[in-house]
C-alpha cells in the first residue's frame, strides 16, 4: 500500500511535510510506504539529511506550487503539474491508495471533485472532522466547511457518511447519529433543519437519535454530529481557540490536549471515489504524521469502497 503526502503544502512545507513523513514511515514500515510529490531540488536534500530513515521514502517530482493565496479552480486547471495535481492524478490512476496535503484547502477540493469524483448518488461531498469524546475516542462531526449552504438531502447524507466512517474506520459498531440544533425538541430549528430531521429520522441505514445541542458535542450521545458547513466550521474554530487560550496560559488536561489539531492531523473530504485529506495550513511534522496514518487507516478500512457500495444499493 502506498500513501502519497504533497511535500510542497503548508506554512511550513517542505521541511514540515518531509519530517512529518519519516516519523509516518517508521510507524509504518511493514504495512505502507509514503510517497512524497514535489520539487525534487526542494525536497532531495532533505530527505538526504535524515540518511537511512528516510531510505524507504519515494518521490515522485511536481515542478508547480499551488499557493495558499491562489483562486482554488483556477490554480489547479493552470498548474497540471503542481504536487496536488500530480497527488490526484496518481490517486485517480490506482497508483497510491490515499493521499494527503496541508496545502491550499480550496484545490484540495476542486481535485477531489473534478478528478477522483463524486461518489455516484452523493449530492455534495463533506469534509469531517473528529471531535474528542469525554469518555475516550472520538466522534466525527460533518460538513466541517465544505458546503456552507445546504439541502435537506445534502444533511441527510452527511448522516450515512459520518455514520460509515464511524463504523468501518473508528470501529464504532452501530454508530449514533445527531442534527446539531437550537434545541432537543423535535419541531427545532430553521426550516432546513426541520425538513433534514424528518428525513433523517426515516432513513434505514443509520441509527438516528433526534436532535442535539451544542452541550452536547463531547458527550457520548451522538457519535455522529450532523450539521451544515458554516456551523461546522464555526464549531471546529472555537474547539481549536480553547486549546490554543489553554496551551498559551500553560494549562494542560489529557482531555482538552485532544483539541490540537496535530492529534489526527487533518479532516477526510468524504463521498469521493477514493481516499484525501485535507490538513491545517500550520501543520506540524506531528500533524503530519497523524495525518498519514490516518490515510492509512481509511485505506486498509476501505471506507471508500463502502461508500461507493451503500450509495449503489
């Protein structure tokens, strides 16, 4: 199995990006190589100066850079040869079986859109994100940016999504499935969350508990946390500002620690035909890292595959 890294994407690419992917390499010798894609006159040298720990890592060369600040659409149709167009080009082809950048969050998603696809009978892909639970392990919370404005079927569908993810990759064996709302109570809400609730409700492939609230975000009542983008991304800012308002003041908590972003490394875009990931723009080695097995463990669950099979059905 191979997992491929844009070695050119990140605030602090390419040194972050090629670390971060030795420390991969090594907690996954046996089980997966990591592939880099980049400028090789950036990367070479740096993947030299880590000698026989980075002996297992391939390159494969991209001579364009998609800037942080460049238009999504139109750097990824003008730079064919960047890292993250080469990344889904190899992706698309069955030459790597994840793959994984820092880079710009916007060509990350027009990649995934115009080059691996849609899954057939999916509205809008989502992005996740995983939210730590109080108890131990974590839930995932989708769309986490993706689609700021949606459907009652887009919300629906978030729900089968998160819920598949939930099962197959975090082993959670009948995951539970909440509309994140202003209140419990079934009539709740805007009329998209009204009309997303009674579709929810009477959908057979998950296990749907009703309405959650914001209180409820760490708890064990939801497993799934279902919400349009623009909540979700407001959610996932403020998670990661308390841990940055504790870490600044030196205050340390194992459950609160769970808030970095560097502990799973990045959010999974899901509803794709294969497996990417998007991670922070300030991404770590750390993070890195993370990010990469995470990759992994979509691609030995084969989460991908079981979306394609349950939106066929």
């Amino acid at each position: 199995m191979k997992i491929a890294l844009d070695a050119m994407g990140g605030d602090f690419a390419p040194q972050a990006a090629v670390d971060g992917a030795v420390l991969a390499a090594e907690k996954l010798a046996g089980k997966a190589q990591i592939v880099l894609i980049g400028q090789e006159d950036a990367v070479r040298p740096l993947l030299q100066a880590h000698g026989d720990a980075a002996a297992s890592l391939e390159l494969i060369a991209a001579s364009q850079i998609i800037e942080m600040g460049e238009h999504p659409a139109k750097a990824y149709q003008q730079k064919q040869d960047s890292s993250i167009a080469v990344g889904y080009r190899m992706l698309h082809a069955g030459e790597v079986e994840a793959f994984c950048s820092a880079g710009n969050t916007g060509a990350m998603l027009v990649g995934a859109m115009f080059s691996v696809k849609p899954v057939s009978g999916v509205i809008r892909p989502a992005i996740a994100n995983f939210v730590p639970k109080l108890h131990g392990g974590y839930g995932i919370m989708l769309d986490a940016g993706a689609n700021a404005e949606c459907k009652p079927e887009m919300l629906e569908q978030f729900g089968e999504l998160g819920s598949l993810y939930a099962q197959y990759v975090l082993g959670i064996e009948r995951p539970k499935v909440g509309l994140m709302n202003m209140g419990e109570e079934e009539g709740k809400g805007t009329p998209l969350l009204q009309a997303a609730h009674q579709l929810l409700k009477v959908n057979p492939h998950i296990d749907f508990i009703g309405n959650i609230e914001g209180r409820d975000l760490f708890n064990d009542k939801a497993d799934v946390i279902v919400c349009d983008g623009y909540t979700g991304n407001v959610i996932l800012k403020l998670a990661e500002s308390i841990y940055d308002l504790l870490d600044a003041r030196n205050m340390h908590d194992p459950f609160f620690d769970r808030f970095n972003y560097e502990s799973v490394g990045g959010s999974p875009i899901l509803g794709i035909n294969d497996n990417a990931i998007i991670g922070h723009g300030v991404s770590t080695p750390l993070a890195i890292c993370n990010m990469l097995i995470q990759g992994y463990q979509m691609a030995h669950a084969g989460i991908a595959d079981q979306i394609k099979d349950t939106f066929k059905s």
